[in-house]
C-alpha cells in the first residue's frame, strides 16, 4: 500500500532530509586515503547523535549507521575496521537518519584522489540518471517514467549496466515503502505518481554487467563481474505543482 504523507508528515521527513544533508557536508570531506569503513561510519554515528536522531538501518538491523560500499560494492557495504580506503577508490555512502520517527535516505559516490578517467565517467553518468529520474517525478507521471529516465541516461546513452535487482522505494515513515521505483522499465506495478508521495530515487550503475550477487555477509551486494559500481540516491517529495528535493547538498565539493 502506497502511504500518501500529509503536510505535517512531510515537514518531519523534510527535517529528517535536511539533517542527512549536513550530514553530507560534514563526513564526505573528510573521506580519504588511509580512513577504514568503520572510521567513516563512527563519523556517521557522532554527527546522528549530535541532532538527535538515530541511524535509520538500526531499524532493519543492519549492522553500521552508513553502508559503504567500496569499488565493486554496489549497496550494502558492512562498515569495517579491515576495509581500507585507496587512493583511486570510489566510496558509495548510503545513509538514513531516523529523526522522531521521520526517515530520510540518500547515498553519493565519492571519488577518492586519482580515480581513472572511466570511472570518473562512470560516477558523472550515476549523478546525470539520477537528475533525469527526478525531472521525470512529478505528479501525473508514472513510476515507469522515472524508470524509463534513468535508464535512458546511464543504459542508453553511456551504456553501463544498470542494476535491476534492486531498486528506489517510497520512504519517510518507514525504510523500505510501496511503490517500489526499479531503475529499469519491466513488468509489474506502473502506479501514477501522486501528491504526498515521498520517494528515494537511486540509481546502481555498474562499469560493466548489470548482475549482481550477495557476498557471504549476506549484506554486501557486489557486481557480477568484478568492475565498480556507482550509486546515487536522493529522497524527494511530490506537489501539485513540483516536487522537491528534500535531501539536496548543491554544496557539496564536486570530484567529477
């Protein structure tokens, strides 16, 4: 069931969203060579603290404040004391604060110092799908428009592999809400986007194959065949007349 969120429901998710994005501003500069998993997410777990919230996976029992998931790591990434950041890595951080009850959920890739040219395109084509999944959200649309969207920019145009496993979702009172919102155009549910929804929009796009499996965690999602994988996520609300961006950081510093 699609749960449409009233005005007072969204002015606490928009709260929530806005906290994440200064959450954002706050850890991502500090990402660097050397730096472990674990130290990243220690970040995480001070800054949720400090606005009195509480990391929003601890609600499905995911074992770290932030999944990082490094290189081949599409989603998932357990944060580890082990894991080591490079010069040359991509690091995907998928966060959510849990703020009174209100959810909030975005990821960036980060380009950490010498990345290859490829993987840098890789990254920009990750953040162009995203930008036209969201101009393809606007209440009348259907779910498929936005699939379609992201699809076209990062399948059609840059031809990566777009992961089909899985996918954005409705958001803001839960994790994981309906509709599901896959980031290619398949079978199944087509709902029409409608004012009061809230959605995370989030593109998986892989250098190469769009397959995946499950490392023996049974958490880290890793790519089929190896080659990396970039990930960005925004969390954005539906008007009448717009829809907003409710998790949007414009500020912070630009790798590509």
């Amino acid at each position: 069931m699609i749960r449409l969120k009233n005005e007072k429901e969204i002015a606490g998710i928009r709260k929530s969203c806005h906290a994440l994005a200064d959450l954002f501003r706050f850890v991502v500069p500090q990402v660097r060579p050397g730096m472990t998993t674990k130290e990243i997410d220690d970040l995480c777990v001070k800054f949720i603290k400090e606005v009195g919230g509480r990391p929003a996976w601890y609600r499905e029992d995911f074992p770290g404040a932030a999944c990082i998931s490094v290189n081949n790591e599409v989603i998932h990434g357990i944060p580890s004391r082990k894991r080591i950041i490079h010069d040359g890595d991509i690091v995907s951080l998928d966060i959510g604060i849990d703020l009174d009850g209100y959810i909030s959920d975005s990821t960036h890739t980060v380009m950490v110092g010498n990345v290859k040219p490829e993987i840098r395109r890789l990254v920009k084509a990750t953040r162009e799908s995203l930008a036209a999944g969201i101009h393809a959200c606007i209440a009348g649309n259907r779910i498929k428009d936005i699939s379609k969207a992201v699809y076209s920019v990062a399948g059609e145009k840059y031809g990566f592999g777009v992961v089909y496993d899985y996918c954005g979702h409705g958001v803001g009172l839960d994790v994981h809400e309906d509709p599901s919102v896959p980031n290619v155009v398949e079978g199944g549910p087509n709902p029409r986007i409608q004012p009061g929804m809230v959605l995370a929009i989030e593109p998986m796009i892989n250098l190469g194959t769009p397959d995946v499996s499950v490392a023996k965690d049974g958490w880290t999602v890793l790519t089929g065949d190896g080659k990396c994988s970039a990930h960005e996520e925004h969390t954005v609300a539906v008007f009448a007349d717009h829809t907003e961006i409710l998790t949007e950081c414009d500020d912070l510093p630009d790798w590509a």
